[in-house]
C-alpha cells in the first residue's frame, strides 16, 4: 500500500482563515482527549511514528491518520515524546 503524503507536522485546516483556526483550535482543545485508553494512546503514537519515519500503515486513511495525530498530541509531550500526566 502507497504510504500518505500528508505533512501532519502543520496543521490540518488553513490558518490563514477564521474557519480553518477555529476547527483547528477546537480539535487541539477536545476534552473527550481526557477519556481515551492508554490502548488508543499506544496505538495512535504508533500510527504517528510509523508515518513519520516513512513506513507503510495498511488500512490507513487521511482521516484515521489525522485523528491519531491530534490524540497523540494531546497525550505526548513534544520534545521528550513521554505521556504526560494530565491530571
């Protein structure tokens, strides 16, 4: 399978427009983050990764990758790539 040409290291929406910050503020600040298993954490920092260095994801779409990025976000700190204690 082709692997995505997406840069997820920019955000996903225009920024130059008011539309395109307001979905990208309201993904980046999801509460329902908070819930997620520490399964779907694993899972979307291997989805991340895994593109980043260039590897092939089978079954894996704009969408499926987009939504592990933003959740990878959300519980990994991005320098030192540890979970990072919430609350």
């Amino acid at each position: 399978m082709a692997q995505l040409k997406i840069n997820i290291d920019e955000p996903r929406y225009d920024q130059s427009t008011y539309t395109g910050r307001a979905k990208h503020f309201f993904i980046t600040t999801n509460p329902l983050n908070l819930f997620a298993s520490g399964q779907a954490l694993k899972d979307a920092r291997d989805i991340v990764e895994k593109h980043r260095s260039g590897q092939a994801i089978l079954n894996l779409t704009e969408d499926k990758l987009w939504k592990a990025k933003n959740l990878y976000d959300s519980a990994f700190h991005p320098d030192t790539k540890e979970k990072m204690f919430i609350l």
